[in-house]
C-alpha cells in the first residue's frame, strides 16, 4: 500500500514558527502515533523521504522503487506479525525547506519509522524535526553530511559513509594516484557538495605537497559551464576535483573534453550515474577522466547485487539508480528491526534495535559505531567501459590504499 505526499505550503519563516509553537503537542503526538502503531491490526505505516521532484528526482524514484521492492516481498509473505507494511512517500525536492516540510508529514501522518534521505540538504533540518518529534527512527541511506550523525541522536542509523571518510579517499587518489600538484576544487553550492570540498581542502593542506590553485562553485542547473573550466585552466592546475551530483558533472564532463582542457578531471561519489556516460562517452573514456564513488548498483560484483538487479528490472524494465542498493539495504534493516519484535514497535525499542543490526547486505558488511555511521567499506575509482555502463579502474581498501584493479 502506498501513498505519496508532495511538499507543498508555507514558507520557511512562517513554518518554522509554526513548528516551535506547537512542539510539545507534535512530540506528544508522535509519541502516541508510535504506540498506536505497535498493537492492533492495522497496517504498519512506514516513511520513505526521498526527492521525488527537482534535479535528482531519478534518485528518488529510485529509492521509492527500491524500497517497494523489500516491502512488496515482505507483505506476498504475511507481512511482520501478520500486519502489512503501508508506505507514506514525502517529496523533500533535495531542497531545506521542503524537506522540513516533508519530515512534518510524516510526523503528521503517525509513521513507525522513515527510510530515505538522499540530499544533506533536505535531510539535516528533517532530521532536526524527527528529534524534536520523539526521537523518531529515521534510517538513513545516502545523505553524507558528518552532520547527521555529529550531534548523537540515538534515532538515526546511517547506510552509507561520511563524507569525512570520503574526502581523505578522494585526497589520497588526486595526490598518490593521479599525482596531483596543482588541484582545483568545486562544488556545486549543495550542502554535501561544500561539506565534501571543505573536507578534501582540510585534508590536502594537512598531508602537505600539492597546492590547491582553485575553489569556488557553479550554479546547479546551467547547462554552459565553459566559463568556469575555462577559469580552471588559467590557474595552472593539473586535476579538477567535483563534489557535486551527477547532472552538472555530466555537462561539465562533456564541455571539459570539448575544449581540450589539458588537466585531469574527477567526479566524486555524487557524479556517478549512467546519464553521465550519455552526455558525453568520449570524456568518460578519456584516461584523465574518473569518478571515485561509492559501490554502487552497477559497480557490485556479488550474487545479492545481482539479485536485486534482476528483480528490479522485472518489476521496473529499467535499471536501479546507482545509489538504489542503500536505499534497498537501508529498507531491509528497518525490516529486521521491526520483525524482531513485532508487539513492541515503540521509538525507543526500534532505535535500540535499529543501532544493534549486524548483517550482510547488498553493500557489505553492515553493522553501526555508537553515532549510528556504519562501519568503514572499499571505494572504487571508475571510467566508461563502454558506451553505457562504467568499470572500476583503481580500488581502495581502508587497511591498503589505492590500487590498480586486478593488482
């Protein structure tokens, strides 16, 4: 069973005040709507915040589709403690204020638990809203930001790295893989895509070496960023780093091979995704191109990945998103959590229980630090193989470093 919500309202001001004066009565009401939820025999209600609208709207369709795919399968098999799952789906547009707007929704709307978060932008203020609300279970499968786990809430458990363990892999790769002297850094002005810049700035200042010539964002959404590579060029640097998503980074790709700019480039975990490959697949064969990412749904090699692929393009006749098997993971360890105790589904018991999940996903190993950040795992660094997928080239191991695949 599914609903879908989309944002829509006031401004931020007036909901923010909004949301302040009423705080106790929300609380008490998620308290309430929690308990309400653990008996009885009607459906369980869960959340799912994902960006169903806006630039990476493909994501989160993606992440709807994956996480239907655990549920549709779980209630064909009678459900958890013969109830069946009902998915509430809020639109946060990867966007703050829509994202508030979102995460109030779903408090509104009395849900277990939520599954989701693909941009830190919309994600960090839901998550602040979620506390005030009793400290409602939200599992996070992509968002990045350091913090949506810094402050030590005990309801977030966290699928995917920080991107303070992503900026030292992508360091350690400009500068002993590609040798690096001279970086640039941009961003595209998101909340990630800053945190990851600011973080990669840190950590190539502290091992000493290369000097960074350049840092500074682009505007989302153009579709002309000559100007700013070309910007690039004239500061004598020999890589570019992007932290940003995928739909720039694919302009950026394709009018960096165009004007023949003599440095490397680099996307980071946010850039992979097939459409880059479209826009232009003699930059994503080029040897100065790369992406070092995360692994994703169309870099695992394992029998579950494989699995999960199949049964969504049964279900879909599309590909998964690359960031889809998170939020697959993601889905199915809220699952466990909820059938361990089916008579107790109270927010205290499923954070507790939420935190405690050790088990093998279609990304790893998953089991959770005491902030609720899951445990460290390989990145890749990939090119084009092909006209339309992508191949590893160099992976990193956290007791290794980087190396060249097949080494």
């Amino acid at each position: 069973m599914i609903r879908k919500l989309r944002s829509t309202g006031t401004g931020l001001g007036r909901r923010a005040v909004v949301v302040t004066a009423t705080l106790p009565l929300l609380a008490l009401a998620a308290c309430q709507g929690a308990e309400a939820e653990s008996g009885g025999d009607g459906p369980i209600r869960i959340g799912v915040l994902a960006p169903t609208s806006g630039s990476v709207s493909a994501d989160g369709e993606g992440m709807v589709r994956a996480t239907r795919l655990v549920v549709d399968k779980v209630n064909a098999e009678g459900g958890i403690g013969g109830r069946q799952i009902e998915l509430v789906i809020a639109d946060d547009a990867c966007e703050a204020q829509a994202g508030t707007q979102a995460a109030q929704k779903l408090v509104n709307d009395k849900v277990v638990a939520i599954v989701g978060g693909f941009c830190s932008s919309a994600t960090l203020p839901a998550i602040e809203l979620f506390h005030r609300n009793g400290d409602l279970p939200f599992v996070v499968a992509v968002s990045s930001n350091p913090k949506v786990t810094d402050a030590g809430y005990p309801n977030i458990t966290r699928y995917i790295g920080r991107d303070d363990q992503e900026a030292p892999v992508l360091t350690t790769y400009v500068i002993d893989q590609l040798k690096s002297t001279k970086l640039a850094i941009m961003n595209d002005n998101t909340e990630f895509s800053r945190s990851v810049a600011q973080n990669v700035e840190k950590n190539v200042k502290t091992a000493g070496g290369t000097q960074i010539v350049y840092n500074d964002s682009i505007q989302p959404g153009q579709n002309d960023y000559r100007a700013a590579l070309e910007r690039v060029r004239t500061t004598g640097a020999d890589t570019l780093l992007y932290t940003g998503f995928y739909p720039e980074f694919g302009v950026l790709a394709k009018q960096w091979k165009s004007l023949n700019q003599p440095y490397q480039i680099v996307g980071g975990a946010s850039s992979i995704d097939l459409s880059v490959i479209k826009s232009s697949p003699e930059a994503a064969r080029d040897e100065r191109f790369s992406i070092v990412s995360y692994p994703t749904a169309s870099l695992l090699d394992n029998a579950k990945a494989t699995a999960f692929r199949e049964a969504y393009r049964k279900a879909y006749n599309a590909e998964p998103a690359q960031y889809d098997v998170f939020q697959y993971d993601a889905t199915e360890g809220l699952v466990a959590a909820l059938k361990e105790n089916p008579d107790d589904l109270s927010t205290e018991a499923l954070n507790k229980r939420l935190r405690a999940l050790s088990f093998e996903g279609i990304t790893g190993q998953i089991s959770f630090d005491d902030r609720g950040d899951r445990k460290a795992f390989p990145f890749l660094a990939v090119r084009a193989k092909d006209d339309t997928t992508f191949g590893p080239v160099f992976q990193f191991a956290p007791d290794g470093g980087w190396a060249a695949v097949g080494s």
